[in-house]
C-alpha cells in the first residue's frame, strides 16, 4: 500500500499521559500536514512541515503539542500530559507539492479516559 | 470564525436523483476549492477541485461550481448512487498558504 500510513490507528490515554502519533507520507511526498478532527466538527489545519522543518505550525496549541519529520523516518506528532479534550480524530496528509490535492491517512484516533 | 461554512449538516436523496450539496465562504483571499469525501473509519480522499479562474468543473458524475461574486460553491452529483452515501467536506485555500480551511461537512444519504 503506497498511500498515507498513519499508526496507531487507535490510542488510549489517562490525563497527563503522553500520546505519540506517526504518520508516513505517500512515496514521493515530502510536505505533510497534521489535521484535528473534533467530534461534529471539520478538519482543522494544525501544522505543516517539510522535511527537518515546521513551515506552518498556526494551527498548534502552544502549549503540549509538538511535531516533527525528520530526515529519516516518520513525522510524529507528540501531545504531552493528555487532556480529555485532546480526544479527536488526527489525520496526516502529505502532497508532492506546496499547494492542491492532499492526500489523506485513515487516522488515528485518541481517547483520553 | 467559520472561513467555510456548510450549513446543511445532511442530505438524503433518492437513488438516481440529483445530490445538490452547498459550501458558503468568507474569505475572498481563497482562490482554490476543493472537495473531500470521508466514509467512516477512513480519512478524506479527494474528489472534485476548482480555481477561482474557472466557474466550473466536471468530472464524471461530480460536476463543481463556483459563484465567486456570492462566495458559493456547490458539489453536483448526478445520478447520485447509494455508495455516494458519506460525508462531504468543502475546503477552500489561499494561494500562497499551504493550509486547507474546511467547512463541517454534509452527510449525504442516498436511498436505493
């Protein structure tokens, strides 16, 4: 399967624990996009990066959240001391371009007990 | 502050009928539309897009238009199939920024 590869597809959390989530672009892609998906809401744009680079991290809590792509493996979208409203849908998406179709993974989606 | 807005939060429509589902902007810097199409338990895969240089696109079945002037775009589905049967979401962008900004989506139902 050459498309977007995003794990854990499922993960569970108690408050103040740390989630970890990783997403492999589509072969080819080197710009990747992070998405939030609230329950009953959009997609919300949260980050943007290149790889070893954050172009556009506007969308991210400024506090708790971080992500990275780094020159070798997955980017990774890191949540620190996990709240119940961190609980959403987060899809990765990567494009060969700056602009136009993203492309999409299954997602993962957290849950903070 | 809602930039896309899609108001009708579902559709239902008859197998073989037309799909009429509407997007409303507010942000008159966008210049590129698009359109997603999300199933459950999977994440969005691209549909249908437009430049704000055209007015409409056709693609098979799926046919866009955009109203630049009232800040709409709507997503034609013609003859509309029970699998069409997910949620839709508009997303609209700036040239120059990287970030798709999404309405809320329109769950479509296609009844057999």
């Amino acid at each position: 399967n050459a498309g977007v590869m995003q794990n854990p597809r499922h993960l569970v959390r108690r408050r103040g624990q740390e989630a970890r989530l990783r997403c492999s672009p589509m072969k080819g892609h080197s710009h990747v996009y992070w998405y939030r998906q609230l329950p009953e809401e959009g997609l919300k744009f949260m980050v943007y990066l290149q790889k070893e680079n954050i172009i556009d991290e506007s969308g991210m809590p400024k506090e708790r959240f971080s992500a990275e792509f780094p020159k070798e493996g997955p980017s990774i979208l890191r949540i620190q001391q996990v709240v119940r409203g961190d609980s959403a849908a987060y899809f990765c998406a990567s494009s060969p371009l700056m602009t136009g179709e993203l492309f999409f993974g299954e997602g993962s989606r957290l849950t903070v007990l | 502050d809602q930039q896309v807005k899609q108001n009708s939060p579902s559709l239902s429509v008859q197998e073989g009928r037309i799909s009429i589902l509407n997007c409303d902007y507010t942000n008159s810097m966008f210049d590129y539309f698009l359109w997603y199409k999300k199933y459950p338990a999977e994440g969005p895969t691209f549909l249908i897009s437009i430049s704000s240089i055209k007015d409409k696109n056709e693609d098979g079945r799926f046919t866009v238009f955009l109203n630049k002037s009232a800040k709409h775009l709507s997503l034609h589905i013609v003859p509309s199939q029970p699998g069409d049967s997910a949620v839709y979401f508009c997303a609209a962008e700036r040239g120059g920024s990287e970030k798709l900004v999404f309405g809320k989506g329109t769950k479509l139902t296609v009844n057999p």
